[in-house]
C-alpha cells in the first residue's frame, strides 16, 4: 500500500525501455505497482530498428530490385512506428493509471543510432536515478529483442543503478542482500528514499557461507570450540552492520515495524540462499550491489551479484553500483 505523504526531498527520475514486448509491458506495470507517482518522473524510451540504407548499402543489389525492397521496408517501418506509438500510449495509460500525471511520463520513439544496448546506456547517462528493463523480450526475429539486450545494459549503466523485471511481480515486499562492503551500503542508501516513499515491507538479508577446512596435506578442521568462536564473531559483526542499516533506513523515513533482519549462517550458496528467501518469505524485489566485499575489482559484476540475476525469474532485481 502507497504512502500518501510526501518523503523524498527531491523527485526521482527514471528511465524504462520498452520494446512492445509483455517483458516489457511487466516493467511498466511494475513501476505502476511499486513506486509513488508523486514523487517519480518516468521516461519510457522506444528503440525502432534501423533505416534501409543502413540494412542494404552493403548488400550488391541490382537498382530495380533495391527500390522493390526499399518500399517494403519502408512500409515495415511505418507499420513498426504506428505500433511502437500505440504501446508507447498504452505504457502511459498504464502509468495514469496508477496515478502519474502525464507531464510526469515522457515518450520517446528514436532510431537506432549505435545498437539498442548502447542507444539506451547512452539515454542513461543523462541523469536518470534509475533504468528499468524487462528480463527478455518477445523473442522473435520481428521484434527488438530487449532480452538480448538486457544483459549488455545491466553491464554497461554505471551512471545509474539498473531495475532488471523479470515477470508479473505482485508483491511489494522488497529484500536488501547485504554485506559489509560499500557497494552494500550504496544499495540501502539508494533504495531507503523508495522505501520510505512506498510503505513496503523490507527485509535486511545476510548470508554467511559456511565455515570450510583449510585444504593441504592434511584438512584443518578447526574444532568444535573454535567453530563457536568464529560464529559468535560473525554474529557480532552481522548485529552491528544491520544496526548500522536499520538507521539508514529510518533516517530516510522507513519505519522501524516495517524491517526486519533476516541471517543465513552456513549456505553453500549466498546467492541461491538469498533467491531461497526472496522466494520462500514472498519478496517481490531484491536490491543489491553491483560488486560485494569478495569481488575482484576488475570485473564489472561480483559474482554472487550475476547468479542470483541469473536465477531471478519472477523476481525483479535492482542493482546499484
């Protein structure tokens, strides 16, 4: 249920391809569900394919046959746009709907300039607080593909976090994958203003692998009195680190009641854990950083951060670099 009080300071703006697809329609329908029309400006942006000469100027054709194709192409692009303009009204219908007024939802119909994935990185960079895309789009040749184009955005965006949707999402409530890192901490700090704003329900998640020997010539195991040394550390150190997010959270206006902390101690798989617990406690969104503390730094993505996107059918996944 929306908060009708006025949170944040200032008015996000964020940026939603589309691509005529359901995927991306589920994108729409998801910002329309979770995030407060009075304090959200939306811009959907549609990437049409390219002009004929772009498709035939390399192609050795006679004169005759190029004219035949051209008009047909032509038309195909006509046709193209009307619907690219009908879906791109049916979006915003979508969005009023909700309550965003239409001075608040921006349209815009553009040719492919340097490929969709980096037509859309482009648009990015100009100021958005947020980029929206559907996991997969229709998958046919006759379509844009935002699908296969997703993955090349979620890579690319750093001027901006990226919402990634992957389905129908119902439910509001949203799971914070945390550690200690300051890609962590960027994710609360990014996500509170929302939170606030959208009275959801929020949960800190933890996940702490479980503690393996040491290999050599002969396994260290550490003993049954060292395991509980280590264990009460980590419980410590977890204590004190959602202690420090619960206060991030409240600053931004995000009610005590509506956190809670939620630590897995001993998974085999931070990732499939955290995928565990969005799915079995009923988590629509999971928010988390791009890179967490065990990440190298010269990938783009940490690893824990690309199999729970990987695995998140159902499930829309922010990431926040």
């Amino acid at each position: 249920m929306k908060r009708k009080e006025h949170r944040m300071q200032t008015r996000k703006r964020i940026l939603i391809a589309v691509d005529g697809s359901r995927h991306s329609l589920d994108a729409v329908t998801y910002v329309a569900r979770q995030c407060s029309a009075s304090s959200l400006e939306a811009r959907l942006l549609f990437i049409l394919p390219t002009d004929p000469e772009e498709v035939f100027r390399q192609i050795p054709m006679n004169e005759e046959f190029m004219r035949q194709m051209k008009e047909r192409y032509d038309q195909c692009l006509m046709e193209s746009r009307k619907e690219a303009e009908r879906f791109l009204e049916h979006c915003r219908d979508v969005l009023a709907g909700a309550g965003f007024s239409e001075d608040r939802v921006g349209l815009s119909l553009c040719r492919w300039k340097e490929g969709i994935a980096r037509d859309i990185v482009s648009e990015a960079s100009r100021g958005y607080d947020g980029v929206v895309v559907g996991r997969r789009g229709l998958g046919g040749v006759e379509s844009v593909l935002l699908g296969s184009v997703s993955e090349k955005v979620l890579q690319r965006v750093h001027d901006a976090p990226v919402w990634s949707i992957g389905g129908d999402i119902r439910s509001s409530k949203m799971l914070l994958a945390v550690d200690s890192s300051d890609n962590a901490r960027k994710a609360v700090q990014y996500a509170a203003p929302f939170l606030a704003d959208s009275g959801a329900e929020v949960a800190l998640c933890h996940v702490v692998r479980g503690f393996l020997p040491i290999l050599g010539p002969s396994p260290f195991q550490p003993g049954e009195e060292l395991e509980e040394q280590l264990l009460e550390s980590v419980k410590q150190r977890v204590a004190s680190m959602f202690e420090s997010y619960r206060e991030c959270l409240e600053k931004a206006g995000v009610e005590a009641r509506r956190i809670v902390n939620i630590c897995r101690i001993g998974s085999h798989s931070r990732a499939a854990e955290i995928l565990k617990v969005a799915r079995e406690e009923g988590y629509g969104t999971v928010i988390m950083g791009r890179r967490g503390i065990s990440a190298v730094r010269e990938f783009l993505m940490g690893r824990v951060t690309r199999k729970v996107l990987s695995d998140a059918e159902g499930l829309a996944v922010w990431i926040v670099s």
